[in-house]
C-alpha cells in the first residue's frame, strides 16, 4: 500500500517538534494541531505518494534500531490515526 500526505495539511518544524495542521475537514473544525514524536515524524518526511508501507516499516527498523515487527505496529498505528483523520490518502498506482 502506498500513502500521500493531504493537500489540506500544514506541515511545521518548530524547534525540535514537528507539527500538522488541518486545514479542511473534521479536524480543522474542532481546531486542532497534531505534534509528532520522533518516529511519527520520521513516517510523515517518508510519505510521499511514492514509498510502500513495506519502505516505510524498513526506513524505521534501520533509522530507529528497531525489528521490523515493531517498525510494523508503529507504522499501521500512526496510519491509522492519519487515515482517520483525513490527513493522508491511499495512491492507487497504475
């Protein structure tokens, strides 16, 4: 499966802390912000309309000495919560 970021979300480094804002939809109604720890942060650079989930979970296995089971959980939790919140969508690749 592969993922793109939204067109209706801000992305914004402040100090050490990464920062989503939605700009449309349910989230932007009830006004809210979403601040990435440091794994979350790593996910949302590497989606680009372009990686695989199986990317993804190898990115964060190496860049976090993680096993890949574990990069795994934290890869479908994170998704999840994005896909709710509309701030990533699923590309459908030819």
């Amino acid at each position: 499966m592969i993922y793109g970021k939204s067109e209706n979300t801000v992305t914004r480094r402040i100090a050490d802390e990464t920062i989503l804002v939605p700009l449309k939809g349910k989230c932007a109604e009830m006004r809210r912000i979403f601040a990435l720890n440091p794994v979350a942060a790593h996910i949302w650079q590497e989606i680009d309309g372009c990686r695989s989930t199986g990317e993804l979970r190898r990115s964060i296995a190496a860049s976090f000495d993680v096993d890949e089971n574990k990069a795994a959980e934290d890869l479908q939790e994170f998704l999840g919560q994005l896909l709710e919140n509309d701030l990533i969508t699923r590309v459908d690749r030819p």
